[in-house]
C-alpha cells in the first residue's frame, strides 16, 4: 500500500536498498553472490597471514554469509558458501599457513558449515517472506484476481487524505464499475477465465485514466479506481468512459462483451480525512442508483453538505436490522429427484429488499457480507430461520429435506456447526433430513476441529454434500477419503458437457465412479432442455435449476410435488 512519504533517514535509505536487492535478477545475484565469496576468502586470508583472530572472533566471520542468505536466498547463500570453502581449501595454502592454521586443516568441515548456515539463513528469509507474502495478499488482495480489495482501496483513501501533499481543496475522483453479466460469464467460462478476465479490465482502465489511478475489486462484479488526480473536463472523462464500456475485452485473443455501467463520485481531499469510509459507501450508492436507473454513466461531484448528510449507519448495523427487520428473507428451491419424479429436498436460500438498491439475491450481496466479515452471523441466522421453518413444517405433519450451505466464504466454521447442532437438539428435526452444503475449496482445507464437528454431526444421522465440486482442483477420488454423502456438480461442468463431447465422457464417468461409491450425485444450473436430458441420460441422481423451478417463498412451495 502507499504510505504517505517518509522523511529522509538512514533507515529509509537501508530499507530501499534492501528491497532492490532483493529484487534483482538472477544473473546479478548470483555475480553478487561471487563477489561476496571473494571477499569473505580474502579477509580471512588477511586474518591468518597476520596472525588470525582469537576464536571468540573467528565466529563473526560467518555473519557475511548469512546475510548473503538472508538477502539472496537459499541457492545463492549455497554457492557463496561452497565457494568460500573452495577459496580456502588447502591448495589456496603455502605449507606454511597449512601446517600452523586451523582453519586450513579443517578445511572441509568449514566447507560445510559455510555452506549450511547461508543455505539455512536463506531458506529461513523465504518462508518468512512468503508467509508475510501471503499475509498481505490476504489482507489487501482479492482472492482470486490479486487485485487491490477493499481494504486496499479504503486505505488508499485515507492515505490521499490525510496526504500533506497539494491543497485541501483537491479534487478526488473515485470510479466504480459494476460488471451486470459477469455471473452469466463465470458459467461459460469458468472462474480462472473470469478472473482473467476482470484483471485485464483493471489493467486496460489504468492505461485509459492514468498510472496515477489505483484499480482494485471489491466484489466478483465490482472494479473501484480511486484517482487523486481529477480531470477537469467532466464531458471529456464521460466520452473516454463510454467508448470504453462499449468496446469488449479480449483475453487469449477471445473477445467478450462487458454489461457495465459506470458511476463516478468527485469529492475534495479534505473529506476524505474523517470520512473516507462513509464516502466510499456513498460512491457505491451511486453507481447502483445508475445502475438501476440503466444509465451506462453517471458523473455526481459532492460537497461537504452533502457529505454531512450521508447516512451515519455501518453496513454491519444496517445488516444486522435487515435481518431483525426480515428485510431479508429465506426462499427455497426444490430439488427433482430423477428416480421418483418428484422434488426431494428444498435448498435454502435469501433474498434482500435493499432500501437503496432494491431486491438482491443471495449471489448478490454475498461479495459484501464478506468484506465485512459477517458471514459466521449470517450463515447462523439462515440456520436458525430455516429450523423455525422446519418446526412449523412438523407441526403441521409435511415431511421436508432441508439443504444449507454453511460455507457462504469457503470456509467451515466450527461455530457454525455448533449452531446446527443447537437448533437439531432444539426442534427435535431428524437429522436424516438435514443436508450439509460444504464447498469443495472448504473440504480440501478442513481444520481438525471442523472435520471432527462434521463427522459428529454425520454420525447422528445428517448428510454432507460437497458443493462446487469442478470449481477447484480436487478429482472425485479425493471426496472418498473426506466426510461427505453427496457430490453437487457445479455449473460450470454442466455447461462444459453439454457443449463438448470429451467434457460428456468425463462426466459421465464421474457420475458412475461417485454412484460406485455410495456418493449421492446432484446438479445444479439446469436452466435449458439440453442440460436436463443430458443429466438424466447419465444418471445424474437429483437435479436442481430455473427450468425445474425458481427459488420460491414458503407460501408457494408445491407441497402436492413433495415426496
């Protein structure tokens, strides 16, 4: 992340330099590598033709090579190591210094501890540097595409802020981009071309606004530009986004026509100060009021009134009395079981009435509750509404499958599993007609108490169900040894089999090998003919998608198709 510029200082400088060397290429480091050996070699051959060092001393020699390993890793520190043994070996000795120096007698064992303390230093950097690596992706990355999230981009905010560079009364221009058919995409193309995808399009909107622009994601439908370099001419700026918009993006010479609409919030720098957070949020709002409005762009300049007037409530507390309020609500889409013709299971879902942006599905506001890291709030608070569904259900004797996914993030939470366990003790359901929908992504990355949780959970009768299977890397074979009952096929497998023959064959035997193993097979995304018929045609087991049904209230469940 940028930082606002430091002071001139001594620690800076070394920090800097460090960083570049750190950074250069292989045929430079391996000749620093060289350079340093050398060095090294010919001090320690200073010391004993001057008498050497007492042995306390000796062992400060060995601090150059482990800063060569800290600096250039494992493979470079080595050969500087082997080198500085091989450079005093005993035929780089006169007899003289041969027979009277301990160093040259141990010649070999030296050889070795050079070369083991600079490999090990270097092997020590990389690990540390890959998991701080790893930390920050995380931190200001968007999973998927490594493009500034929103984390990244809030702090990018601040930063401009609270800049002492230029005038309080610079302008700053914040875009957002909201990408209307990338979910459609996703399903064609699958989620690493999708991804591919997204990242050319930041890369091309930085060559159109200016390297001084910093574009990241903030949702899997949602790039943000955030620029402390406002154009003047609004008119101008409006052109070169809308011949941007209607243009299509093209990866491995493919070109794919975007659905977007763009919305751009001018503010001065000075409210970013103590307000970058609330006018990040209002320049969202606007783009999805264009977007609603269906205006391809939408330019809006803010002033401070108008600033004081947003709203002063978090989007944490705004969910949360969405949920209270049931301005979110549950929906169930029936599942078709192919052997009895009847829908089997109904698989839970939400939709929310936003004030501002109206009705949004699940799919939808999901990018947001993960940002604000409420998906263990609400993946309970869906667990506890369907249970009280479920309660009512018994009452009134209908006999109902439930299926809810609890891994909304990819993740399994062991608190979330607690709260299934609750509410199965609480409402006496039995637990045979509970359904489990865990990602693939989740399976794959089980901690132990999760796995434990779920096993518990599998012994008292509930079923699990690997959802997204085909979104990761995982084969079939990989769900024998996990704690699953049943493999959902995601979409994008669907798809790819409908339209090539090879990609039929595969999935085909997947259905076979997963049936062979007791593995309940499910699909999803069956929104045409084709795809119905090709899934019974290989004995797809249940079948779940828009041509079957949509998600539907509780009142307009077709209980007579219930089975």
């Amino acid at each position: 992340m940028p930082k606002p510029n430091d002071s001139y200082s001594f620690n800076s400088w070394c920090r800097e330099n460090l960083i570049s060397v750190t950074k250069m290429d292989a045929e430079k480091q391996v000749f620093i590598g060289f350079v340093l050996a050398i060095f090294i070699a010919a001090f320690i051959r200073v010391i004993e033709m001057t008498g050497g060092l007492p042995n306390l001393y000796e062992h400060l020699l060995y601090f150059p090579l482990v800063l060569t390993g800290l600096l250039l890793g494992p493979r470079i520190g080595a050969l500087a190591g082997l080198m500085c043994g091989i450079l005093l070996s005993p035929f780089s000795f006169s007899d003289t210094v041969i027979s009277s120096n301990e160093i040259a007698g141990g010649w070999v064992l030296r050889l070795l501890a050079y070369t083991f303390v600079a490999t090990f230093t270097g092997i020590i950097a990389r690990v540390v540097k890959n998991l701080n690596g790893a930390e920050q992706r995380a931190k200001f990355k968007h999973q998927g595409t490594d493009l500034p999230n929103i984390h990244a981009l809030l702090e990018q905010l601040k930063t401009i802020g609270n800049s002492k560079d230029g005038s309080d009364d610079d302008l700053v221009d914040i875009f957002n981009f909201r990408l209307q058919n990338m979910e459609k995409i996703q399903q064609q193309v699958g989620t690493e071309k999708a991804n591919e995808l997204v990242k050319q399009m930041a890369i091309q909107l930085k060559k159109l606004l200016g390297d001084q622009i910093q574009v990241g994601q903030t949702s899997k439908n949602e790039l943000v530009g955030v620029s402390a370099d406002a154009e003047q001419n609004t008119e101008e700026l409006q052109s070169k986004i809308e011949n941007f918009l209607e243009k299509p993006i093209v990866v491995d010479g493919v070109s794919y026509q975007m659905d977007s609409a763009a919305g751009v919030l001018r503010v001065k720098k000075d409210q970013l100060k103590e307000n970058h957070q609330k006018v990040f949020d209002e320049a969202q709002a606007h783009a999805f009021n264009a977007l609603q409005k269906k205006q391809q762009f939408s330019f809006l300049e803010q002033n401070d009134d108008a600033i004081d007037q947003i709203e002063e409530i978090t989007f944490s507390r705004q969910f949360s009395e969405a949920m209270e309020n049931d301005d979110i609500q549950l929906y169930y889409q029936p599942r078709l079981n192919t052997n009895t013709g009847y829908f089997s299971v109904l698989e839970v879902s939400a939709k929310w009435v936003h004030p501002k942006r109206g009705g949004m599905n699940l799919n939808e506001f999901k990018p947001m509750i993960e940002e604000a890291s409420l998906t263990q709030q609400f993946t309970s608070w869906m667990l506890q509404r369907t249970f009280n569904d479920l309660k009512i259900w018994q009452k009134q004797k209908a006999t109902v499958r439930i299926s809810i996914n609890i891994t909304i993030n990819d993740t399994v939470d062991p608190i979330v599993l607690n709260v299934m366990a609750h509410e199965l003790q609480e409402t006496k359901c039995p637990a045979r007609n509970v359904y489990i929908e865990v990602s693939e992504r989740a399976l794959m990355s089980l901690s132990e108490k999760s796995r434990l949780y779920l096993e518990k959970l599998r012994s008292v009768g509930c079923n699990v169900i690997a959802a997204h299977f085909g979104e990761g890397r995982s084969t079939i074979q990989s769900l024998f040894v996990l704690p699953v009952d049943a493999v959902k096929l995601s979409e994008e497998l669907v798809q790819k089999a409908t339209s090539n023959s090879d990609k039929k064959r595969e999935l085909a035997s997947m259905v076979k090998m997963a049936r062979a193993r007791g593995l309940t097979t499910i699909a999803t995304g069956i929104n045409d003919r084709a795809k119905l018929l090709l899934l019974k045609q290989i004995g797809c087991e249940e079948l779940q998608g828009s041509i079957l049904s949509q998600s539907l209230k509780k009142a307009d469940i077709p209980w007579a198709r219930m089975r």
